[in-house]
C-alpha cells in the first residue's frame, strides 16, 4: 500500500502511483461498496489538505444518497441539480470550485470547507454517482487535479 511519505516524484507522477494503486485494489473485485470504500480511503491518504473524500450514489428515487466516504459525517441526500454535487450529476460534468462560497445553492455539510471538486461517475451513458472532495482551502484544486481525478474515476467505474 502506498503512503504520502512515499511520493517523492512530481504531482503528475504521483497521481500515476495512486492511480496504479487503484488499479491493484479493485483487481478481481466487483463489490461496489468494497471498491468505493477502498478508493475514498486511497484517496484521503494520499491528497493533502482534503478534509472530505467520498462518494454519493444515485438513488432509484432519482436522488444522490450518501456512499462511502472519508471525514466528518455529511449530508445523507442531495437532489440532483442541487449544490455542486447535484450540479455535478445533473450536468455529468467535472465541476471544479475555488470557494464554496461563491457557489449559488452551495450545500455546506461542512463549514470547515472552502473548496470542492466533484467528478461524476458514469458507467455505459449511465450516472452511478459523485466522486466527491473538500477541502478547507480555497483555490485547492487546479487543471492537473482535475484531470487525474477524472482519470481516477474513469478506472473506478471500470470496477462498478
């Protein structure tokens, strides 16, 4: 298992570790509460200065429903087209938000939040969910984030 002291090469590189990672974790395994629960504790691990990573899951109801997760407990449903990770799952589209609180119908779980990131997973046209990450600074997620977490999430939903 990989930890953060063990990253030594640049940002890019070690996203290609995690990812690799991945990968080893999700081999031969088709639980998808197993293999959520694997890849947000991955996550946490190796992202810094996050203070939630987890995943909400479409609902047969229509509604996002809290999934596996890393931090403090969250919010249990979000609506689709409410908040970023609504927006998120409504558009199935990466939305990348340098402060929270500049996001019209934000849904604070956290207050300690400041900025957020959510990739929506999306398997044969279809939304399974959110990959959600918090973190509370703002500004925490660039290009570079977005771009491997989207490739992250693609590797999950191959599992899903």
């Amino acid at each position: 298992m990989f930890n953060v002291e063990m990253y030594t090469g640049n940002r890019e590189e070690n996203y290609e570790l995690v990812i690799k990672q991945l990968r080893a974790l999700l081999h031969d395994e088709k639980n998808q509460i197993a293999n959520l629960s694997n890849a947000s504790a991955l996550l946490n691990q190796f992202l810094d200065r996050v203070n939630w990573v987890g995943f909400y899951l479409i609902d047969t109801n229509g509604e996002l429903v809290l999934g596996p997760f890393q931090g403090l407990p969250a919010c249990i449903r979000i609506p689709v087209g409410k908040g970023v990770c609504g927006t998120a799952a409504l558009k199935q589209e990466t939305i990348r938000v340098e402060d929270v609180n500049q996001f019209p119908g934000h849904i604070a779980c956290d207050s300690a939040s400041q900025s957020e990131i959510v990739i929506p997973l999306v398997k044969d046209g279809q939304l399974i969910g959110v990959l959600d990450i918090d973190s509370p600074e703002t500004n925490r997620f660039d290009e570079l984030d977005q771009q491997k977490l989207e490739e992250f999430a693609a590797v999950l939903v191959e599992h899903l």
